[in-house]
C-alpha cells in the first residue's frame, strides 16, 4: 500500500520573492540583499530534486516564507505533484497576486488546503501589518474563490486563515472570527509572534500605513501565562467554536489548562480535530505512520525531526521552521534531498533531542523544553 511509507512532511519554497514587506517578516529585515537576482522553481528542478522523496510525502506545504503565487511554472509543479498523488497538498498565500488563471488552478482539486495570511479584518490594522498589502483586493480575491468552488462544485480548496498573534492585533480577534464565518471559512490558526532572527529596529516603515514612529516590534510578544490574555483567549476560541469555526490558538498552550503547555492527550484530540481538513488518504497515511514511528515519538518533546522537512529558497534543508539562520541539515545543490534525510547531521539533531542534549536552535523553543516543564 502507497501510504504505508508516506511519512514525510515536506515544505519547500517555490521561490525566493514576496510581494508584500509584512512586519513581522524576516524579509523586511534582508538589508544588503542582492533584489536583482531571483530564484523561481521550474517544474523540472521540481521534479527532479523531488523525484525520490515526493512518494514518501504525505504532506506538502507550498511556501516556506515566500508567496507561491508569483511563480509563473505554478501550473506545470502542480500537474507533477498530482502524478505523484500526494495525499495532502498545501498552499499558504497572501492572495494578492492570484489572477484569474491561478484561481482556477487552485479550485481545480490540485491544492486540498489554502492557508490565507490575514492577521486583522481591520483594513487599517491589516495592512499596516501586511505592508504594502490591499485588504480590498485580499477579500474579492477569496469571493473570487468561494465563487469558483460553488460553480465548479468543488470541496476544495478548504481555506483556513493563518493569523500572527501580537499585541498589535490581539484585540481585533473576536472580530477576525465573525470575518472568517461571513466567508464560509472554518478554520482559524493563530501563530505564536516571534521576533525574526535578523529584526532590526531602523528598517521599520515605522510612519508608513500608520505604523506608529516609536513602534518596536521586539515589544509585540502576548503575555499567554497573563490572567487577562488567558480569559480572553478561552472566551474566545469558545466564541469561535459556537459558530462552528475551530480557532487554534498557540497550540502548545492549553487555554483550558491555565496557559501550560497541552498534554500529549489533548494534543491528540486537537490533531484529531484539525484532521477535518485532510483528504482520507492523507489522515489514512498520518495514521499508519504515527503508530509506526509511536515507540520514538512517545519518548521525545518534539517529533519535527522524525516527520518533517523543510527545503529553503537557497537549497538548504532544516528540521523546522524556526531555524531561520541556523546551520541547516544540508544542500540539495550538493546531496539529494533523500539523502539528507537521513544524513549524519540529522541523525545529530535526532539524537540531540533524544537524550535531552537540545542543538542550539532549539534551546528557545518551548516544544522542545516540554520535559523540563514536567509533562
Ligand atoms: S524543539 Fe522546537 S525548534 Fe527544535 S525542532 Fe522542535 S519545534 Fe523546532
């Protein structure tokens, strides 16, 4: 059976550029960076780096950072992704370039998951986070969709919004949940803020878009183990879930739970509830390869680098995504991805986590210091 070895969870950048200079991106900080030069996957590097580990993956992500939507081999990278029958394909997008040629695209059944970036129905907020975004043009390009699905009478792309949690917008929640239920959308994901590991406080637009001039992102961070934040949070993900929308707040807090971090139970039971996105056979081949890899997963804080990779814009491969700027796991201009997987530096990082030896990247991280929390 197919999905006995999809056990790979594969995010990958399909190019090196983004339209928008979002605040909280490490894009915005890329001072010195040559702009003249570009990287666009085609859709035969596509297939040929991907040639060995596609039929291992269950997942794949589109966008590790980047906007998929300004590849122009978007068309051609899809056509080989469905010859390879992945279960579950995922794509995370601002929307702003979508066209009416990528609208069909993607209601086209090629993408399962459509991960929209929106962090406020506010216009104002929105787009002084998302700078130089149009909150207008975000919202028609989602009718635009619903549209397509309802005449073509297609289920996907299921749309979920991905919302980054700040101080800045924390108070505008409860209304993005009544925003995302006027779309049909039941899905909301909120993303724990972090700072980018290259911020520097003078590339702010700061006056640009009402960016106030003594705003500092470095002070953006939600206080989760504040009574206040706390109260707010459980009412409103309650709120949400009377509407029938599943708001996710930082996933390792249990909002129920006095702000500690989830148990191993719940965690189950709320990767059981986001399951309702995945195609049978993605949830069929997640399934299978979670009780396989059990007897590892059982005895670690985080089991990323057993189940997922994550292929940069420059070829360099990380066990995760908060790794930006660490030393990665290694190039796909210099060994194949397949190769990677299970090359010694990664089998460092594994035993590292293992035996409690944390690499450096992780130190931070509170997923890989659940055991010195005690659960
Ligand atoms: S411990 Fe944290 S930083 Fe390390 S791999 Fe897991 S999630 Fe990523």
């Amino acid at each position: 059976m197919g999905l006995l070895n999809r056990d790979i969870e594969l995010r990958l950048d399909l190019t090196d550029r983004c339209n928008l200079k979002c605040i909280m991106c490490f894009m915005g900080y890329e001072a010195g960076r040559d702009r003249t030069r570009h990287f666009d996957m085609t859709a035969d590097f596509f297939e040929e780096i991907t040639a060995e580990i596609l039929p291992r993956v269950n997942i794949l992500h589109l966008s590790a950072g980047y906007e998929p939507l300004l590849n122009k081999d978007l068309s051609a990278i899809l056509s080989v992704i469905k010859k390879n029958n992945v279960p579950q394909v995922v794509m995370t997008s601002n929307l702003m370039a979508l066209t009416d040629q990528t609208a069909d695209l993607l209601t086209d059944g090629y993408i399962h998951e459509l991960h929209v970036s929106m962090d406020a129905a506010d216009k104002t907020i929105y787009e002084m986070i998302r700078q130089k975004s149009d909150f207008d043009r975000v919202v028609s390009n989602l009718e635009k969709i619903n549209h397509l699905k309802l005449s073509k009478k297609s289920k996907y792309p299921k749309i979920v919004f991905n919302y980054v949690l700040m101080k800045l917008n924390f108070s505008y929640l409860k209304d993005f949940v009544d925003f995302a239920g006027s779309l049909g959308i039941r899905e909301i994901n909120c993303a724990e803020f972090r700072v980018p590991y290259n911020y520097q406080k003078d590339l702010l637009p700061v006056g640009s878009r009402g960016l106030p001039a003594d705003f500092d992102l470095a002070d953006q961070h939600i206080d989760y183990h504040s009574p206040e934040v706390k109260k707010e949070l459980i009412e409103t993900v309650k709120y949400a879930s009377d509407q029938g929308i599943f708001l996710n707040v930082p996933y390792k807090f249990d909002v129920n739970g006095a702000g500690k971090l989830m148990r191993r139970k719940k965690q189950v039971a709320h990767l059981w509830e986001k399951s309702s996105l995945m195609t049978f056979r993605a949830k069929m081949a997640f399934g299978i390869n979670y009780l396989k890899k059990y007897p590892t997963y059982r005895k670690v804080s985080c089991s990323f680098p057993w189940r997922q990779m994550i292929l940069t814009a420059t070829g360099e491969v990380l066990p995760c995504c908060t790794w930006s700027g660490a030393p990665s796991m290694g190039s796909i201009h210099e060994e194949p991805l397949a190769k990677i997987w299970n090359n010694e530096k990664y089998l460092r990082v594994r035993d590292g986590i293992r035996n409690g030896n944390y690499p450096e990247a992780c130190k931070q991280c509170i997923v890989g210091m659940r055991k010195r929390h005690g659960i």
